[in-house]
C-alpha cells in the first residue's frame, strides 16, 4: 500500500513538473524572451481624434498592461497613410514600431503603383485584426434628402455639384465613394481631408454635402441628429443602428463596405514577438472593455491573426488594385 501512495505521489510530481514546464515554456514564448523591455510605438496613419486613432489607443492601453510596458500613439497623418506605413516598413522588425492601420492600407498600391517605397504585402507581417466597421452613406442636415432615392435624385440632377467628403485620397470612404459613384453612374465632387474628424466637422457646419464614412465616425452625431444617415454598406443592418436601412433595402444595389481596424508590423518580425503580440490583440478583441467601447463606436470586436489575416491583406490589395484600375483611380 505504501509503495502504491508512492508511486502516485511520483506520478503527481512528475505531472506537476510537466505542467511547471510546459507552463513556463508558454510564458517564454508569450513573453518573447523578455519583449518588451522598453516602450512600443504604435504608428496611426490619421489625425488624432478619428475612428482608427480611438481603436488604436483602446489596444494600445490594454497592450500596455497585458505586456508590461508603454504602448506609445505615434499619428503620422497624410498621403493616404503611406507615411504612416513607410515609417514602419523601414523600421527594424524588433517589435518596437508597429502599424496600426485599416483597409485602406491594402488601398495604397492601386491608388500610387510604384511611387511608393515600400511593398503593402511584402514589407509587412499581419498580426491581428481587432475591429470592424461598416460604412454608412450620411449627408448634413441642411441637405433637402430624406432618403437614398433622395440622394440619388440630386446628384442625377446636379452633376459634380454633389461633394463627398473622405479622410483623404487613398482612403476607404475614398473607394466607397467612387465605386458608388460608379455603379450608380453619378458624378460626385469627391473632397479630401487628412482625416475623418474634419470631415464629421464641416458636414455638421454645412460646408460638406455627404460623406461615405465609417459607421463608427459617425455614430455619435448620427444618434444626437447632427448627420442623417440614408444607408449602411452591409449585408444587413448594424446592431448598433437597427433602424438605418442597407443600401439594398434602400434601393441601393447591393452594394456592400466595411473596414478591418488591425496590428501590423514590419516583416522579419521574430516569431516569438509576434506570438506576443498576437496573443495582445486576440485577448483584447475579445475582452468585455473592448465589446463596450467599440459597440460605442459603431464598431464590432473582430480576431483574425496570423495566416488568415496576412491572406485578407494579400486578397484585399489585389481586389483594390483591380478596382482602381478598373475605375481609372489615382492618387494625386
């Protein structure tokens, strides 16, 4: 009897042992030999004050305190983001600087072709995608529209008088806005801004008409009644606004857009800091802070790491290269 109590206290402390290291060559790996050991700058290719800016500070916070050190907002706006974005891709692949950006990255390729120097795919490795928005089509209040039909009247009847304003040449509202236009044979006086926050401004001061625009941009004004929204470019309607039409009900085609908020960093990057940083991003995307303060910004908590989001990256700057061309779309 004694020696069988023996034997299983001999096989719990070899449990406990294989646990011990199983566990400890986890934390190795999650803690990447220590990374990080010194503040990380998150690069936001836009204003402060914008949707992808506000995600990018909510991760950067929880990043702060799942990884021990600072998560640093560094906005680098302009240039469709392309700043941004060449900032990170010529900076070492150590972990410390890193891209927080959103579809209209996979934009920059058909909208510059070669005037860039960095590649959208290859000088970069997808970590994770944390959030994701539909657009919404939403016009200042003083515009005599009521509805998509509205809309569509007008800028029939008013060629290249109705504007539309986007975050900026290269952006999503700014492919939005076109491939609308197109399909639907308007002419559409497109205005840029360096970020969304401006836009939101003059459309409530009546300097803008309309805006193809992120739900979360625009949600805090839709709700007090400052904006109107005619349509929103998903499959079906937003839970967050249960009320506004899909451009299918509202007689829009079917036409459909939304934009990936998400973590990338320069390719070379060691697997361990990205096991690190991933893990970061999945943890957040699907903590209830983040459900709490994304659903206030119109946004859905989304987690596609790794493999399946550098193969979004890939299909998206395909697709988007084929549309710009297609659409004659050139950045200025």
């Amino acid at each position: 009897m004694l020696k069988k109590k023996s034997t299983l206290a001999l096989a719990h402390s070899a449990l406990a042992t294989m646990v011990l290291v199983v566990s400890g060559v986890a934390h190795a790996q999650a803690s990447a030999a220590g990374y990080p050991t010194k503040p990380v700058k998150l690069v936001v290719g836009f204003a402060a004050g914008g949707p992808t800016d506000v995600v990018a500070r909510a991760f950067a916070d929880h990043a702060s305190k799942a990884l021990g050190q600072p998560f640093i907002i560094d906005n680098k706006p302009g240039a469709g983001t392309i700043i941004a974005a060449q900032a990170v891709a010529s900076a070492p692949a150590d972990g410390y600087t890193l891209l927080f950006g959103a579809t209209n990255h996979t934009m920059i390729p058909g909208l510059y072709q070669n005037r860039v120097k960095f590649d959208a795919v290859k000088s970069f490795r997808p970590l994770c995608t944390v959030a994701s928005s539909p657009t919404v089509l939403v016009v200042a209040p003083g515009l005599p529209v009521k509805t998509l039909a509205d809309y569509l009247a007008k800028a029939r009847a008013e060629p290249g008088r109705v504007t539309a304003g986007t975050a900026g040449v290269g952006s999503s509202g700014h492919f939005a806005t076109e491939v609308f236009a197109r399909t639907q044979g308007l002419q559409l006086n497109h205005v840029p801004y360096k970020g969304a926050a401006p836009v939101v401004t003059d459309l409530m001061g009546g300097q803008l008409d309309s805006s193809f625009a992120t739900l979360g941009s625009v949600l805090p004004q839709i709700k007090s009644g400052k904006l109107r929204a005619l349509a929103v470019g998903a499959p079906q309607r937003s839970a967050v606004a249960p009320d506004l039409p899909t451009f299918a009900e509202a007689g829009g085609g079917n036409y459909a857009a939304d934009v990936w908020y998400g973590v990338l960093a320069p390719a070379g990057l060691p697997e361990p800091v990205a096991h690190a940083l991933e893990q970061a991003a999945a943890e957040f995307a699907k903590s209830a802070a983040a459900a709490e303060k994304l659903s206030g910004l119109g946004m859905t908590p989304e987690s596609q790491c790794g493999a399946p989001f550098a193969t979004r990256v890939a299909r998206e700057v395909a697709t988007h290269s084929q549309i710009a061309k297609a659409l004659d779309l050139k950045a200025d």
